[in-house]
C-alpha cells in the first residue's frame, strides 16, 4: 500500500536526498545563462574560442558521464553507495564554494571552468547511485512489509526530479527579484528586463550558482549521514 511508503524510513530520507541533489543541480543550470549574461557580459573569446552558456555546461556534462562510469569502481572503494554519495556531497559542497572565491571576470574563464568541471566530478558519482539506492530501498521495504512496491518507490525518483528542478528554477527568479531583477512584458509581448541594481543583482547570479547549491549539498549530506542503509 501507498501508506507502507510513509514507514519507510529509508525510502523518505532518500526521496529527501533525491530533492536536493535536482535543487543542487536545478540551481545551476537555471543561473547559468544569467552568469554569462549579466556577470560575463556575454560569450568570452579565448585565443578564437568562443565559451558562452552551452560550451561552458557542456564541459560538465562531459564530466558527468565520464564519471558516472567511473562510479561504481568509486563505490566498491569507499566501500558502500552511502559513503561513495557522501562524499560526492562533499565534493560538490567544496567546489561550490571555491567558485564564489574565483573573481567574476572573464579574465579567469578556464578557473571557472575547472572549478565546473571539478563540481561535476561529484555530480557524476552520485547521479547514478541515486536509483541504485533506490533498489536497495525497494528491496528494505518488500523485506519490511512482506509486499513488493518497486514501482512506486522509482516512480518516486521520477516525482523528486521534477518536484526538485521546478522548484529550484521558480527559487532562482524569486531570489534575483529580490536583487533587483524584475522581467515582464510590453504591450507587443516582447520580454522587458528592469535592473534596479546591477551589482547586487550579479552578486545574487554569483550565491546561486555556489553558495547555494553547497548550501543545498551540505543538506544532502546531512540526510546521508541519518540514511540507515549502510551498505
């Protein structure tokens, strides 16, 4: 039954855990063509190359599916899928960080860059462990319960996705309205930007794609040291 779910305690930590990680990852992809807009001042050029929002996530992405095939190899490692997770969560707290440090100039692109990629190398080990636990959380609740509801808990997975990056992107106009940022439309429907203060507005663009993305992190990696699954 539905209601089984709800005494699964496994299962709400890590459906909690599965929010996060698409805030994490909502927030930045949502604040990413804001950052080369208002904070880059367009597409930056470097020696004929040209970086703008899609080259600068792809090098991410890349990273992403690089790493998570390296992500089992990382788990049997550390030792369990918890620990491997935590310390993608860690990862990901660390460099998000790092990225508020890194001075908001297209002059230091490739440290933004490898900063990115760094963040992604945690993004990629924990991406796939996300639905592995939830095998071990269906496997916990049929054991519990005498009942198999596989279905429901990955359909779960499916909902804290769409729940975590709705609300995130939602989030990240609210925040910049609070800056400064106000958009709306004319009277012919074309987007109008009113910019009430431009310095605070790029301070608000550089917090959410690091400061609050860690933010988020370190949640996640409080919700993973109470997971009761170990192994």
């Amino acid at each position: 039954p539905f209601a089984d779910l709800f005494k699964n305690r496994p299962w709400v930590i890590l459906t909690l855990i599965g929010i996060c990680m698409n805030f994490f990852n909502g927030f930045r992809y949502a604040v990413a063509g804001y950052l080369f807009e208002y904070c880059m001042h367009g597409d930056v050029t470097v020696s004929g190359l040209i970086i703008n929002y899609t080259v600068f996530m792809t090098f991410g992405e890349l990273t992403c599916m690089i790493f998570g095939g390296v992500s089992p190899v990382f788990t049997k490692w550390v030792g369990s899928k918890r620990m491997a997770f935590m310390w993608a969560a860690v990862i990901c707290i660390v460099t998000s960080v790092a990225f508020f440090f890194v001075p908001m100039d297209p002059a230091y692109i490739w440290v933004l860059v490898a900063v990115v990629i760094l963040t992604s190398v945690g993004i990629g080990i924990y991406s796939p462990l996300l639905w592995s636990m939830y095998a071990d959380v269906a496997d916990y609740a049929t054991e519990k319960n005498g009942t198999s509801s596989t279905g429901v808990i990955f359909s779960s997975g499916t909902m804290a996705m769409k729940f975590g990056t709705a609300i995130s992107g939602s989030l990240v106009a609210l925040f910049l309205g609070f800056s400064g940022f106000i958009s709306g439309t004319d009277a012919a429907g074309q987007t109008v930007i009113t910019i009430t203060d431009a310095e605070a507005v790029n301070q608000m663009i550089w917090l959410l794609f690091s400061i609050f993305p860690a933010i988020i992190a370190a949640i996640m990696l409080g919700l993973l040291y109470i997971y009761p699954i170990k192994k």
